[in-house]
C-alpha cells in the first residue's frame, strides 16, 4: 500500500531568527508548514536555527539574506520554488535608535517590504502577513482601542516605518497587484517559549521592559528604572497590553491559513493581536516577583520621552473573526521570561 504524503506548503519567514520570528517558525513548523527563514543576523544568530530543532525536531530551511538584496531575493525565489506566503518580521526596532538613524530605519524597514510586494507576483507569492504594532494608534482617544481607531502621527521614525508600511501595503493592493494581506499590530510581546531554547535576546543594554528587567532580577543590572510614576493611571505609571509571545506566534499561523484558505473578507485585514488587559508597570514588577519568587530592585524616575501613558488592546476582532485568543497567563508568561534568563546564564550567554 503506497502512503500519499500530503505535500506541506512552503511559508518564507524573513526575520526568522529573531524574537518573534523564532517563535513563529515553531508554531508553523507544528501546525504542518515547510519553512524558509531568511535573515541578515544583524540582531539574531544562526544558532537559533538548532533551537528551533531541538523544540520541534524539524530544521527549518535558512539562508542568510538581508531583504534589502533584491537580486538575493529573487534568487532565493527561485531556489526554494512554490512559497505560499511571507511573514515578513525582518525590521530595526529600537525607537531611540530610529531617532538618531532616521535614514537606516527608513531604508531597512521599508525597502525590505517594497522588495518582497515586488516579487510576490513574479513568483507566485500569494500573501503577506506584516508585523504592524499598536505604536500607530499613538495615545488613542477611547480604550481599549479596537482597529478602527484613528491613527496618529508617529512619535518616531521607527513607529512612521509601521505606518508608512501600512499603507503601501494598501496602495498596492489597490493597484489591482494580486497579493492578500493581514496586518497584525501587535501589543507589547514579552515571555520566552517554555522550553527555554527560544527568547528575547537583546543586543547591548536593553530598551524594553521585560529584558531589563530579567537581567536586573539576575543581577547583571543593578537596579530597573520604572520611567514615570506620575501618569494619569491609577498607581501613575504606564499602561501597556503585555502578550505572550508563544500565543502571538500562534497568531501568525491562524493568518496563513486563513490567506491560503482564502477565508478573508478583504484583500487587507488588520487585527489588533494583544489580551486585552492593561497593566501598569509597577502591577508587571509585583507579578514577576509574586510568580518567580525573585525580588527586583527598582527605583522611580523620570518620564521617558515619546512614551504613551496607556494603550491596550479590544482583541474582540482577532477573538471572533480569527478564532484566535491569548491564552497565557501573565503569571506563567513572566515566568517564562524569567526561565530564559536563567538557561541564558547556564548556557553562558548573558
Ligand atoms: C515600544 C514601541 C513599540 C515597539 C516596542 C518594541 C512605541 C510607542 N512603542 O513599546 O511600538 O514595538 O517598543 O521595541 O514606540 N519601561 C520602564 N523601564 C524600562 C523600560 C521600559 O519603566 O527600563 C516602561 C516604559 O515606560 C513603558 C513600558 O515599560 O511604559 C514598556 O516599555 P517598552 O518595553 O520599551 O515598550 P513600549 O515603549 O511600550
């Protein structure tokens, strides 16, 4: 008796190596898709590529690849023949950063994404699912914020790329080009997968929270600033939409099917990808000691500059309309991140 495997479909992950990326590929690779990762390592290593192999027992296709090489990229096209779809992560992400380099993040955030629209149609491409961010709902007017709120002039050129991208995505769409396309704005993504092989690992002294945080819990930072205490919140500091990043990874999977099943209600869906709760800094310390038993050193200072008071996320669209929902709790999130951290020291990374 002959057994038809069924052929698994090729999805291009650019980015792949990086935080989120490394997640979703997992979450592909387990959900039945051939994967290709391409990514320039400027903010990952190669090594997570084995990771990725230990967690799912598959080892996905990498090449190394800046998406800025248009001529690679066509080439790679043509290589790895029949890619269905594209996640496309691959983007800088530093908002101070952005600020100081306007011209590298406009180039490496948007020709990254011009290149790929251009080639979808010359290979057969069918869709692209774009990692937007709630950065391009600036401080909304009505909490929580669902899809359909204005958005507002970005506060960086880091957050202009989100929205900048948004939009071509769209024109070209309109143009009659024949691409679908989800775009996912994503809260604040934090955790590490529960293995402990995948997870943020930042280069340098770490902008965002939850990193800071974890190195100050295992002592290679003395003390965590919590930037504002001042806010018109109840305990005065910010209020973010912290999602896991297994669960956002997951978000990712349900919007290939759905582009590749055809499932979609318009060429260009948004979906806010976030919980729905709101929780303020100082709640986010107080959880992670209460989950890791770990007590962190914190002090209070000044407000950062460019930062929302508070935004989070009415998820009912992904809810009802993707079948999709974060499920994690924060607890086990925190925890997640904190385990990351400790196998980092073991492993003798950080
Ligand atoms: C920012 C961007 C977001 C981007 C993300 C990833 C904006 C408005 N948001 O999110 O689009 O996807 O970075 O790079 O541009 N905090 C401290 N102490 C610290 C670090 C942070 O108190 O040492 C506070 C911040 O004030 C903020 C919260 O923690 O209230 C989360 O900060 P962070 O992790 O940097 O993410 P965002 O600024 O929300």
């Amino acid at each position: 008796m002959f057994i038809f495997a069924q052929m698994k479909q090729r999805i291009l992950v650019t980015g792949g190596t990086g935080y989120i990326g490394s997640h979703t590929v997992v979450e592909l690779q387990n959900a039945g898709y051939e994967v290709v990762i391409i990514d320039n390592l400027a903010n990952s290593n190669a090594d997570v590529v084995d990771n990725i192999e230990k967690v799912t027992g598959i080892r996905p296709i990498f090449e190394k690849l800046d998406c800025l090489d248009f001529q690679g990229l066509d080439n790679l096209f043509s290589k790895y023949t029949g890619i269905k779809a594209i996640i496309h992560f691959a983007a800088s992400k530093a908002v101070g950063e952005s600020v100081e380099k306007p011209l590298l993040y406009y180039r490496n955030n948007l020709v990254s994404l011009i290149n790929l629209l251009e080639l979808m149609p010359k290979h057969g491409v069918e869709g692209i699912v774009f990692s937007s961010s709630c950065t391009v709902y600036g401080q909304p007017d009505e909490l929580p914020v669902t899809e359909n709120a204005p958005t507002k002039k970005a506060e960086s050129p880091y957050g202009n790329t989100k929205q900048i991208n948004e939009e071509i995505v769209r024109d070209v769409v309109t143009s009659g080009a024949p691409i679908n396309a989800i775009l996912l704005r994503y809260f604040n993504p934090i955790g590490a997968h529960p293995s402990a092989l995948l997870g943020e690992l930042p280069n340098g002294v770490p902008q965002n929270l939850i990193p800071f945080l974890t190195q100050t819990a295992i002592g290679i930072r003395e003390k965590l600033s919590v930037f504002g205490n001042d806010y018109n919140t109840p305990d005065g500091s910010c209020i973010r939409d912290y999602i896991n990043v297994v669960d956002l990874a997951k978000a990712h999977v349900i919007a290939i099917n759905r582009i590749l099943e055809k499932k979609q209600k318009e060429q260009v869906e948004v979906f806010n990808i976030g919980t729905g709760r709101g929780l303020s800094v100082l709640e986010l310390i107080h959880a992670f000691e209460e989950s890791t038993g770990v007590k962190l050193n914190y002090q209070i200072v000044g407000r950062r500059a460019g930062d929302i008071e508070q935004v989070w996320a009415n998820p009912d669209y992904a809810n009802n309309e993707l079948g999709w929902k974060a499920e994690t709790s924060i607890e086990d999130t925190l925890r997640s991140a904190w385990n990351w951290q400790v196998k980092l020291r073991e492993r003798g990374i950080q």
